[in-house]
C-alpha cells in the first residue's frame, strides 16, 4: 500500500520516531485535515524535521513553514503565509488572510506549520492563537495551523479560550537511542566498534550535564581526532580501551565545563579578563566588591590599619561565621554603596599614599560605562550623594587581586563560595 | 484497493473533523431554545419586525450548531436572496469597526456602489448600506439579519460603535433587522456601554446541559459505528465492526477511563480528538479497535505535560531543580535565585562521588530551565539592573510533579534519589 510504503520509507529516513511518525501520516493524508495540531517536546528531539518530511510526503497538501522568531508583527505572518502558498496580496489584518485564503486558486488541503509557537503567544494582543485556530472553520477550507513547541499546551491558553489541539508529544532520547543515532554518522565506518566505545565514553561523561542531540554531535566530533590520536601514533592498541579512557578522560573533563559555550574562549566572558585596566582602576573594582558584598558595619574593623584591627578583625568574624545562610551577602546579590564609601575602602587598601584627584574619578566613570559598576539612581543624579554597584562577579575580582598581590579572602565579610 | 478496514478508517476520520455526522445535532434540551430562535427570525423575515437577542453558552456547546441549524431551516420556509439577506461577523476576525463595515458592505456586495463615495461617520456609512437594500418602491425592504460570533470582542471596540449603530437602528425600526449575537462569556452584557444597553432587548437564551453520562457513552458509540453501509463496504463488514464497538463500549476497562474523563473534561470536541488518534492505529493489522488504543489514546492527550518535559531534563538540571524546591521549602515559598541554588547544589553533592559542574555549565542548565518556562523570573525585577545570576525565581513545578517524573526517570542516579528524598 501506498501509505505503508510512505511510513516504512520515512521511518527509515528517521530513527526512533515511528510512533510519531505513524499518527503524523495518519492525520496528515487523511481527506480531513483536523484544524488544530500541536506538536510539543525538548529540543532537538526531530519535531520539525518529522513534520516537515511527512507533510512534504503526501503530495496532495500544500505547506506553508514559519519560523515564529521572524514574526515581529503578525503581518509578517500572514505575508509570508500567503506568499508560500502563492498569493501576492498584502495583508495586515486577520479578516483579509481569510479572504485572501479563501481566493487561492489551488484548491488542495493547506498545512501551515508555525515552529517555536511560544514566541507568537503576545502577538495581537494575546488572540493571535485563537483567531488562527478558528480559521479553518470560519473559511470552510480544509486547513490544518501545526504548532511546534517545547512548552505545554496549557501555558497558551489565555482570554476565554480557544479550540483545543490533538497534542503529538515527542520524547526525548534515551541513552541508547542517542547511541544508536550518533553511530549513523561515523566519520570512518571501518572503525565502527571503536566509535561505539568512544561514543559510550563519551556519553557517560557528558550526558549528566546534556541531553540535546545536536550538542552531543557536536562534541562527538570534537573529541574524535583526539582520541584516534595514540592510536595513528601506535602508542596504545585499539583493544585496549582502558588506556584509550585514561588517555581522553583530562581532554573530556575540561571540555565539560564548556558544553554548550562553543568556541575557543568560552570562560571569562566578562571584560576585564580580556583587556588590561589600569593599576588604580583594579583596586577600585576591588573596593566596589568588598563595598558591596561587606555589610557596612563592619567596615572599621576590616579597615582600620592593619596591625590595631586585626585582633578586633578575628574575633568579631568568627562570631559573624554564625550568621544564617539566609544573610550571606554573597548569595543575595551585590548592594548599593554611596561613592565616599567607595573611596574610603579605596584609600585604605591601597598601600601606598594617593592624593584624590580627577584621575581617580575619571576611572570610576570608565568602569560604570564598561558595565563593571553600575550606577544605580534615578534621573535626580546631581542630587545627594551618587551610589553605585558593583556588578563584577566573584571571579574576576579575585584573578585582578591576584594581579595586584591583595589579599581578597581576608577582606571579605562572608567567605562562603 | 482499498481494504475495508482503510475505509472504515477514513469514514471515521472524516467524521471526528467535520460535524456533519447525524449524531452531533442539536440535542434535545435545545431544541426549544432552537424553535425561539427560528420564530425570532422568521418573524424578522416575514412581518418586518426588529429583534436582537444574545445565546450565551460554554465553549463548544453548540451554539454555531443551532444558529446554523435554524438559519437551514429558514431557507427552507422563506425565500433566500428575496425575502432576507444574512450577514455572519466573527469577532476575532473583524477587530475593528472600520474592518467590520468593510465587511459589512463585501457581504452585501455593494462594494462598487461604495467605492466612490466618502463617508463622514460610521452611521452615515451604515445607512447607506441599509438604504441601498430598500427596494425603490420603498415600500418593502429587504430585511437583513446580522449573526455575530464572539460577540464579546466587538465590545472592546472603541466607543463600541458598530453595536450602538447596529442596535439604534434595531430599536428605532428604520429597516427591518435581527441581531443575534453568539457568545462564551456569561457577563457579555455587563460590558455594554450605558447607551448601547439601553437599545439592547436584553433577551438573553442560555445553553447549558447537565452533563450525563449515559449520554455520554451514548455519543461514544454512535460516534463510531458506522450503522449503514457506505459504497465500498459489506454490510456483514458493517454488521462486525458495529459489534465490535458495542462489546469495546461494554468493557469495564475503556468504560472506566471513559467515566474518569467524563469526570475531567465532557466535552465533545476532546471526544473527537481522542477518538481520532485512536481510528488511526487502525490498519491491516489491526482491523478492529481495542480498548488498549481507547485507553492509550486518552492518556496521551490528558497525561500532565509538565512532568513529561520534567522526565526528558538532563540530571544536573533535575538536580538543580531539586535544590530549588528545597529552598522553597525552607524559606517557605520565598523565591531564590541562582547563587543561591547553585550553593545549596555545591552543599549537597560534597559527600558524593558523582561530577560536579561549576558555575558556567549549572548557569546553562538553569537557562534551559528557564526557556523551559519550568522557574519563572519574579515579576517587577528588571533584567538589565540585576546581575544574571542574582534574578529570583518561582518555581512552577510541583513536588508532586518532581517524584512522578523521578519515578518514570530512565537508569536515575541514586545519588539524585536520595537527593529528592531530602528536598522533597
């Protein structure tokens, strides 16, 4: 049978999906087309590439693809709609799409698939969803509005409601599928069972953290070169996976803090590990941290010349130590501190003496439009004293006091990391 | 060719989409509400009376149905294109009154006679189309009769317009009209302006049914015996398949999924779609439907999707979510934020053997689970003034959720057992 034949060649095609694909073929070739699907699970889990093959299959219904991210306003929906299935109207409204819809001169069944829907809920205020559901029942055509999306159908409900869809949930991968589907794509097919073994490597390390396909790909063809590497050199056997693992274990567990974060300077996103700031300008975005994040009361004791605070210093901290983890500044997020604040942390850790200049305030604008400390404050900024915030993170406060030989550590209120 | 069960099949599915089958008619308890409705009307068509009037009924309760029925029935007393002309305006498609008059006048195909002329008002626009329907004797004038579905939409209209200009020349009798207007919401009327109520009727005709559940099985069956033979099948193919819907409705199985949803949702419409996905597994194979396609069916377009997405979540964003939930539970519903997570995660896996990840890839979980629209960011906390990993959260998962999803988890670590045994 014709259809049988269509199941088995797209099951082929695509792995791991026949249920999906079975009901898909069903409902697709049928002479009714229901009004309203939606298609939901995780991401690359194959929901448009199923939905586009089986529609594309059945050559007796028109397709019409929209990715829902390039639809600004829902003009653009339509438009693009319309010119798929080859119409040239314009049309901004959604009592013209139906008209224009009902004029096309093709008269077979239309399938208008709307991927990552959930970006389209706010559009007309809120009823694009529902004026589109009911377009098949207001022209009379034989039309079928496919929704592709990884959230439930229940987060799309609004207002007084709308038709409710056939849901087709597509499932993630489990581990043996993962396997079975990477194993397709071998770059060397004569070295099928040591991919095997590098493949289950792999994913004993990395599917903890990640479960997309597409990542897993990705790094599946990264690491490859790296591991066939002793074994083109002759230093270790292909039997002996043992080796082989000790060999790629350092390479995969350095890359595992890069999944998802391609490219070769994934860490350290933030600015100021890549350029280099002035001497000055590095212990005033200490001072902003240690501003922040250290409650204000206990400035004194941190601050005061060495030698007379530190055995105030030692004491009062072991009995903050006890403070609730609900207080721990460095979970909550930094707070606002007034600039004298600033510079008296400033002048105090600064070993040597400096004279208050412009320069130094100059810096602090710099640092505010590099987005280090931010400003914080109404449109009243000339009034009262200006406040900031720090917003460097913990790393790369403590990689510039290091640069700066300052001991971070013994200045902060709360050590929790 | 085609075998039997292929036919069968599409016959079924032609039926679960198009409500054109015998058993989706009217049901009884309408069918006065219809007879009202058809004397409303006809009175309109054939003394030239004004009447307006409002069915408010839940969604998918059969309103479309009964005003198509009665406008069927109409044409079949009264002369259609002489007599009467009907006009059909949806809400969602005409959402603003210049859209609703265009349309208004494309209905009436006055659309040339329109063209050249510019109107002052919206009023004047209307009357003119009214105008141009009195025949030049003026003596008898067409009447028209204007159905508006999602009736509650043309209320947000600006200044409601088109309802005010609709129901004065309803009320003061300057042509011959009916209004009938079809609509979800129960409290359509509060949401009339003071000067639009007051030239309303405010005849309002309720459609509701008790839920029965009988009736329900009822629908069930008729819904997929095929009764009579169609071209193509035998009536002893006929005879077996009917035999074997009455012994699939008789299961106690299939009746006992059937009963627990009819007790969620009794919608017909759910119905249809349920058995829709079930005739599908029909096949060469398969010929006859079973109750485990009933009961898989059902289950699959009412299971709780929250806890399918849950069971698909990579371990660490499993584990990431559980040390939110347990903050949750010991700060007592306060939101809490990914430092916060991030330590509590870092506390709680220090005494087990298993990878832990540092802040950039847990930063990327709790994104994903962001995208996921599972943890929500706090409303009234902008973006761009806190730091990304200081934004508080609410978690919209529930712990009941997290152990259903635990439980169906494929090969989960026992660390992670253990760690949903103390957060949840």
């Amino acid at each position: 049978m014709e259809i049988n034949s269509r199941k088995e060649n797209l099951k082929a095609e695509i792995p791991h999906r026949e249920q999906q694909i079975e009901i898909l073929v069903d409902i697709i070739q049928s002479n009714a087309l229901p009004p309203f699907l939606y298609v939901y699970g995780h991401t690359s889990t194959g929901k448009s590439l199923v939905v586009q093959r089986v529609i594309e299959s059945v050559e007796r219904v028109q397709y019409a693809a929209i990715h829902c991210i390039e639809c600004l306003s829902p003009r653009f929906l339509y438009e693009s709609v319309l010119e798929q299935l080859g119409s040239q109207e314009r049309c901004d409204n959604a009592n013209d799409f139906a008209r224009y819809l009902k004029q096309l001169s093709d008269t077979r069944p239309i399938c208008i698939v709307l991927d990552k829907a959930e970006r389209m809920r706010d559009l007309s205020d809120g009823m694009i969803i529902p004026t589109l559901t009911k377009i098949p029942e207001f022209t009379g055509l034989n039309i079928c509005i496919v929704l592709i999306s990884e959230i439930p159908f229940e987060k799309f409900r609004c207002g007084t409601g709308s038709l409710d869809p056939i849901q087709i949930f597509f499932p993630q991968y489990s581990k043996e599928e993962i396997l079975d589907l990477l194993m397709k794509e071998c770059p060397q097919p004569e070295h099928s069972s040591l991919y095997q073994t590098y493949l289950s490597m792999i994913l004993g390390v990395f599917l903890v953290a990640c479960r997309d396909f597409c990542e897993l790909r990705y790094i599946a063809a990264q690491h490859w070169e790296a591991f066939m590497e002793p074994i083109h050199s002759g230093e270790i056997d292909k039997t002996q996976s043992v080796k082989l693992w000790r060999h790629l274990e350092p390479k995969l567990r350095s890359s595992l803090n890069q999944v998802y974060v391609r490219g070769p300077d994934a860490c350290g996103t933030q600015i100021g590990l890549k350029m280099e700031l002035p001497f000055f300008s590095k212990f005033l975005i200490i001072a902003a941290y240690l501003a922040s994040y250290n409650p204000a009361r206990y400035d004194r004791r941190l601050f005061v010349k060495a030698k007379e605070g530190r055995k105030n210093k030692d004491k009062g901290l072991k009995s903050l130590k006890k403070q609730k983890l609900h207080n721990a500044a460095r979970l909550m997020g930094p707070k606002v501190f007034p600039i004298d604040r600033l510079m008296a942390i400033f002048y105090s850790i600064v070993e040597e003496r400096v004279t208050p200049s412009l320069n130094i305030f100059v810096q602090i604008s710099t640092l505010v439009s590099l987005k280090l400390i931010t400003h914080t404050g109404s449109a009243a900024m000339f009034q009262g004293v200006p406040k900031y915030r720090c917003n460097a993170g913990y790393d790369l406060v403590r990689s510039l006091a290091r640069t700066v030989n300052f001991e971070l550590g013994r200045y902060l209120y709360d050590t929790t990391v | 060719m085609a075998s039997c069960t292929d036919i069968c099949r599409n016959i079924l599915l032609e039926r679960m989409v198009f409500n054109n089958h015998s058993s989706i008619s009217v049901p009884d308890e309408f069918l006065e509400h219809k007879n009202y409705v058809f004397n409303l009307l006809k009175s309109t068509v054939q003394n030239g009376e004004n009447n307006s009037a409002l069915l408010i009924g839940p969604r998918g309760s059969g309103k479309t149905l009964l005003i198509n029925s009665v406008l069927a029935e109409l044409e079949a007393v009264c002369d259609f294109e002489k007599d009467y002309v009907v006009i059909k305006l949806h809400g969602f498609f005409q959402t603003d009154d210049r859209i609703a008059i265009q349309e208004i006048t494309r209905q009436l195909f006055l659309e040339e006679e329109a063209a050249g002329r510019a109107f002052g008002s919206f009023s004047e626009n209307l009357n003119f189309l009214l105008n141009s329907l009195k025949m030049a004797d003026r003596k008898k004038a067409k009447s028209i009769i204007f159905i508006m579905d999602e009736f509650d939409q043309f209320c947000q209209h600006k200044n409601q317009t088109l309802l005010y200009n609709l129901f004065d020349v309803c009320q003061s009798a300057q042509a011959p009209m009916a209004v009938i207007g079809l609509t979800c919401r129960m409290d359509a009327i509060s949401l009339f302006e003071k000067r639009v109520r007051s030239r309303f009727s405010h005849r309002q005709i309720y459609l509701f049914v008790k839920p029965d559940f009988t009736r329900y099985t009822e629908t069930f069956v008729n819904l997929l015996q095929l009764v009579r033979a169609p071209p193509g099948l035998k009536p002893i193919y006929v005879r077996s398949w009917d035999k074997s819907i009455k012994d699939l409705a008789q299961d106690p199985l299939v009746e006992g999924t059937l009963k627990k949803l009819f007790n969620l949702n009794p919608k017909l419409r759910l119905l249809q779609n349920i058995l829709l996905v079930a005739v599908c597994r029909l096949g060469k194979n398969h010929p006859f439907l079973s109750s485990k396609d009933i009961v898989s069916a059902i289950e699959s377009q009412t299971t709780d999707c929250k806890t399918l997405q849950l069971q698909g979540l990579s371990v660490l964003e499993l584990q990431l979510l559980l040390c939110m939930k347990y903050l949750d539970k010991i700060y007592f519903g306060e939101p809490c934020n990914y430092e916060m997570a991030f330590y509590e995660y870092t506390k709680q896996m220090k005494s087990s053997s298993m990878q832990k990840f540092d802040r950039q890839i847990a930063m990327k979980a709790m994104e994903h689970l962001e995208t996921l629209e599972l943890i929500r960011p706090v409303e009234g906390v902008s973006c761009s003034k806190v730091q990304k990993e200081f934004v508080v959260y609410h978690i919209l998962i529930t712990s009941e959720q997290l152990t259903a999803a635990l439980s169906k988890y494929p090969n989960l670590p026992t660390e992670v057992k253990q760690l949903a045994d103390t957060c949840l």
